[in-house]
C-alpha cells in the first residue's frame, strides 16, 4: 500500500461516521424546513388564500410532499459530497449549499412571514442562481449530488414563475 492510499484510508469516514453525516444533513435540511414552514403555514389561511392567482397555481396540498421530497434530495446531496470529498475538500461546495439553504428560508419568510411577493421575486432569482452554482459545484465532487439538485432547480424555476405571476395580479 503507497502513502497515498493509506492517506484515503485515514480520512475516509467510517460507516459510523457516515451515518452521522447523514443525520446532520437531514436535521440541518429539515430545520430549514421547518423554519420556512413555520413563516408560511400561518399564512395560508387568510393572506394567501385571498391573493389573486393564475389558474395554474397548483393546489395548497401539492407544496408539502414536493418540498418535502426535495429537502430529502438536498440533504443526501450534500452528505454524498461531503462522503465523496470530506468537508475541508468540499469546503465552497457545502458552503453555497448553505448559503441557497439560508436563501431558501429567507423567501419563505419574505414572499409568507413578511407578506412582500415583490421583495422575494428579488429574492428567488437569488435562491435560483445560488442552487445553480451549488450544482455546478457539487458536480466537481459527485454528479449524483449534482443531479439530485436539478429537480429542486426546477421547481424553483416553476417557482419563479409563479412568485411573478401572483406579484403580477396583487400589485
């Protein structure tokens, strides 16, 4: 065995401590979540059931178990890259990933919490350029973790679209 491979040997994770890494990128995912959620729910009922809305808007039901799915994508995203390439490797990667994550709550907070569709219009273009380099970036680490953020790109693209269109009718 050359130095190099006993090196990787080192610092590859133990299945202990990838089991470890995949809870925290879960509970750190879901915590986001949760936060977003908790700025949106109590909004649903009154303020966002009285905004005009294009005819496509899906039903309030659909946004839980899509978003739901799609933090479960993110977080073993990051998990696999951080699996792949260790923290210090992956260190812009997982760090854009926290920054679309941080982004992500803020347009729950701002288009539900604060009730501004127009401040986070502004908002989710941001979201949706930092999802996008966090998947460039998590392909130069694991291009399964790079596919498992473009169906979050995506929606967030569809997103985007509707965030203007309800901004559109309620100006």
């Amino acid at each position: 065995m050359n130095q190099s491979e006993t090196t990787q040997q080192t610092l590859a994770p133990t299945t202990a401590m990838q089991i470890v890494g995949l809870v925290i990128s879960v509970a750190i995912c879901f915590s986001c979540a949760a936060i977003g959620s908790a700025a949106t729910t109590p909004q649903l009922a009154d303020w966002f059931a009285n905004l005009q809305k294009p005819t496509w808007n899906p039903p309030n039901w659909v946004f839980a178990p899509v978003w739901t799915t799609l933090f479960a994508m993110m977080a073993v995203a990051a998990w696999l890259v951080w699996r792949k390439s260790g923290f210090r490797n992956s260190r812009l990667a997982l760090s854009w990933f926290g920054i679309q994550l941080a982004l992500n709550v803020g347009w729950s907070v701002l288009f539900f919490g604060c009730q501004q569709p127009g401040f986070a219009l502004v908002e989710i273009v941001l979201l949706w350029l930092a999802i996008a380099i966090t998947a460039s970036l998590f392909a130069q680490h694991s291009k399964l973790a790079a596919g498992l953020l473009l169906p979050y790109l995506g929606w967030v693209s569809f997103a985007s679209v509707l965030n203007f269109a309800i901004w559109s009718l309620n100006r």
